[in-house]
C-alpha cells in the first residue's frame, strides 16, 4: 500500500502537480499526512461507487467548464445589448435565455471555437456578434488599453462550420429569430 501512495506521490511531485499548492516540510506532520492520504481514498471511492471511469469524470468536468463559459456569455451579452437597446426592450429577454448563445469547443490545438446553433438565423447570429463586439469596446473603456483582446473570451473565439448537436432549442422566441430550415424540419403537431 505504501509502495502505491508513494508511487502516486512521487509521480504527481515530478509533474508539478503541488506546484500550486506547496507543501512546507516543517509544516509535515504524520497526522496532516494521513489526513491527506485518506482524503485522496475517499475522495477516488465516491468516483469507483458511482460507477464513474476516468472518461467520464472528465467530460463531467468539460461540461462544467462549457456551462462557466456560457453563463459568462450569457451576463457580459446581456449587459451589452442592454446598454446599445435599453434594459426594458423586448430583445433583452432573448439574451437572458442561457440556449440562444453558442456554445464554445476547444480544439486540439487549443483554440477556442463558436459551434453554431442549427435553429439560429442570420440576423440572430449578427446580432449576437454586435453583442460581443460591444463586450469588448465595454471592457476595453473600462481597462483601458492593458486588455488586450487575445485575452477576451468574446474575441478568442473563432467561427466554425460545427454545428452543435442536440441543442436546445429555446421556446417562445421571435419567429425571426429561428432559421426557416429548422422550422420545416418541426412535425407539425395537432
């Protein structure tokens, strides 16, 4: 057992992982020590007794990152169409809804991408880049020029052909906010 933990220790301390946390050696006591042993076991058997591989935490943790990065969408696009429209217009409300904003995928190489909605129109999608765009003039005005843009969520991400699969369509919008495309592949109910 002790060849495992220090094997484990040993491996997380040659790729920096306390880095960011170091641990002072006068500070070792044989009770921290323990304390953080068992706190790693039980912390690894809620995961084994959910039933949860290491494929699947991870996308637990990639839709916890997608979900940050949409509410921050969500605020920074809403507080900029309510300066450029007013706060009591109708267009407001759309933006306030978390499902009429794309969401962002990171590729391979690192690269932030704009998946696009399949149910979204073309007015909606400038609309939404005015938004950003705004976002960033905001921003800019208030941080002056030490922001650069590279470091703008709004301005990183780049338009791709992905469509996103399975998402949500958000109800009771405008109808000029939906693509004619994706209303006649709705069954028509009676």
């Amino acid at each position: 057992m002790i060849q495992l933990i220090s094997k484990h220790w040993t491996y997380a301390n040659s790729t920096g992982a306390f880095s960011t946390y170091p641990i002072d050696p006068k500070d070792e006591t044989a009770e921290k020590l323990t304390g953080v042993i068992t706190r790693w076991f039980i912390g690894r058997r809620c995961i084994i007794k959910k039933g949860k591989s290491e494929v699947q935490v991870a996308k637990e943790k990639l839709l916890h990152k997608k979900g940050r990065w949409r509410s921050n969408l969500v605020a920074r696009q809403t507080t900029s169409i309510k300066s450029l429209v007013g706060s009591n217009a109708p267009l407001v409300q759309i933006f306030e809804e978390s499902g009429c904003h794309s969401d962002t995928e990171e590729s391979s190489s690192g690269k932030m991408l704009q998946l696009k909605l399949p149910w979204q129109t073309d007015v909606f999608i400038k609309l939404c880049e005015l938004a950003d765009s705004r976002t960033a003039e905001q921003i800019h005005q208030e941080a002056g020029h030490h922001f650069p843009d590279s470091k703008l969520f709004e301005k990183k991400r780049r338009n791709t052909d992905k469509i996103e699969k399975g998402a949500m369509v958000p109800m009771d919008l405008p109808l000029d906010c939906y693509n004619t495309k994706f209303l006649d592949t709705l069954s028509e109910q009676g």
